[in-house]
C-alpha cells in the first residue's frame, strides 16, 4: 500500500506534493466490493479494485476485542504519553498525521476521503491509493542492489530525515514524529521516500527527546533486519551525513540522560537489574552507546 502523491525532491521548496484536486462525494457498499485481505495488525485491511486501479481500505474496527482498546488506551494516556488506541481515534490520528506530514512535504500514502461506505462505521476507516513500491527492509538487503545505490539511498533518507526532525522541533509537532517508526515503515516508489503507519503519536512536547528515541528505533532495526555489515556501514553514513550532531546525540541523552527523572532512574535500574537489556546487540542502550562513541570519535578526529 503507498500513495499516489508525488515528491522528487527532498528540498523543501520542491518536495511539497501537490494536492489533489477535490473530487465529488460517493457513497459505495464494500459488500459491492470483491477483497483481498492483506496482512494487518489488528485492523482489516483490504484490497480493493477502485475506479482505474486499486485500492487499499483499512477499517480500524479490525479484529480486537474492545477491551485491548480500552486498555492500551488507558496505558497510553497514563503512562506513555500516547494518544488513544480506540479506532476512531486511531483513525483520525492517522489522517492528521498524514495531513501533517504531506504539508511539510514528506509524502505519505494518499487518502479518498470523498469516498463513504454506508456498510462501515463512520469514522472508523481510510481508504488508500494503493501503489507497489519496495519496502526499506528488504531493499537495503538486496545484494542484487548495488552497495553504493543503496548507500546513496541511505544518505538521502538521512537528509530527509534530519529536515523531518529539524521541522518538528522547530514547530513543536510531535505529530511529525513516527510513533512506529522502523525500517519497516519506509518504501521506495519511483525513486520517492514513502513513509507510513501513523495510528498512535505521541502526545509530549519534548520533541528533541521524540527525536532521540525515533533515531534509536530506525538504527536498531537496522541491525536486527539487516545484520551487522550493514548497521555498521549506515550508521557510519548516519554520523557522517546527518547535519545536526547536537541533535543526533539525542539518542543516547533519550537512553542514559532522559529530562525525565523518573523515566532517568526506571532506566538505570533496567541497566543495572537487567544486563539483557543492556547487553543486548540491539537494545536501546546498545546502539545508543554506539551513536555516542562514535560522536565523540568524530568529534576528535
């Protein structure tokens, strides 16, 4: 599932996309509708031959019992600054965020929402242009791909990365912070940079710590889905290429320097009661560790 806006520039007076023109409402029956279920986590996800193409229908009224929604809601607003996991609320986080994020330029699957199906609760679905691009986790492990494409890939993810992060401390949105954020959540189409998943945000103004704990999740799941050559070689291209070193030892204040005190202390006694999590090759305190090192290094170089 990608969208079908378009961006081929990551300079941000190129890389707006355009917005589609506004098209007349329709009410459809997905009953109407042969489907392809897709994989999913929890929602129903669909898709669905639309007009000239196809489409991709995710309904967030998806296969959980209504108690996990008010659990991890209540989770999420009293313990880890989330905002709510009942669907309609993860629906029309998902469409703020996307709104969010294509205003700033970073494209985004596209959304009909002129199109109403009456046999589905309002509120409680998007309906996606549906495009075949390449996800990051397996692109990057493609040995078929050259090694310097995909490093120059990697670089220019980096630069978009760090615009992504440089607006959303500057305006204070967390909103442009991905809450799910991995490799497994970027695709390549046509050469473009595609991000999506974006149920759940985070709720806190400290941005620049969002930014730290964003970095720590892509890094870590470099190495678990790539192996080590390749996290060794993308984080070299990460300390080298992201401009803002200040920012990008974020990541380790995120892991062993929190703002927070009480999140602080919960962390050193994980690192001290805990040595898994801490000597895991890809924890959180791990490649923390590594961003740090490596900063230091380079700054004496």
């Amino acid at each position: 599932m990608l969208a079908a806006m378009s961006v081929s520039s990551t300079d941000p007076e190129r890389a707006a996309p355009a917005r589609p023109e506004s098209r007349a409402p329709q009410t459809l029956r997905l009953a109407d509708f042969e489907k392809e279920p897709l994989a999913g986590a929890g929602n129903f996800l669909y898709k669905i031959r639309f007009e000239d193409g196809f489409s991709v229908l995710k309904v967030y009224f998806g296969s959980r019992h209504p108690a996990l929604h008010i659990r991890k809601t209540l989770s999420n607003l009293l313990f880890t600054g989330r905002t709510s996991h009942m669907p309609r609320a993860r629906c029309r986080t998902e469409r703020d965020c996307i709104e969010v994020w294509g205003r700033h330029g970073f494209r985004c699957f596209g959304i009909r929402p002129e199109v109403r199906f009456s046999d589905l609760p309002d509120e409680g679905y998007l309906l996606f242009d549906y495009t075949p691009g390449r996800h990051f986790r397996e692109y990057f492990k493609d040995e078929e791909v050259a090694l310097d494409e995909r490093l120059a890939t990697w670089r220019r993810f980096v630069g978009e990365w760090h615009r992504r992060h440089a607006t959303a401390v500057r305006e204070s949105e967390p909103r442009l912070l991905h809450e799910n954020g991995d490799v497994k959540h970027v695709m390549l189409w046509q050469g473009d940079l595609v991000y999506f998943d974006f149920e759940i945000c985070f709720r806190s103004t400290d941005i620049p710590d969002l930014v730290g704990r964003e970095i720590l999740a892509y890094m870590r799941s470099t190495g678990k889905f790539f192996g080590d050559d390749m996290y060794e070689r993308l984080m070299d291209e990460l300390i080298e290429h992201y401009p803002d070193k200040r920012l990008l030892l974020a990541a380790w204040e995120h892991a062993y320097r929190n703002r927070n005190l009480f999140i602080r202390a919960a962390r050193f006694l994980d690192r001290t009661m805990r040595s898994r999590h801490r000597d895991k090759r890809y924890s959180k305190y791990a490649v923390a560790a590594d961003i740090k090192r490596r900063l230091d290094a380079a700054s004496l170089a």
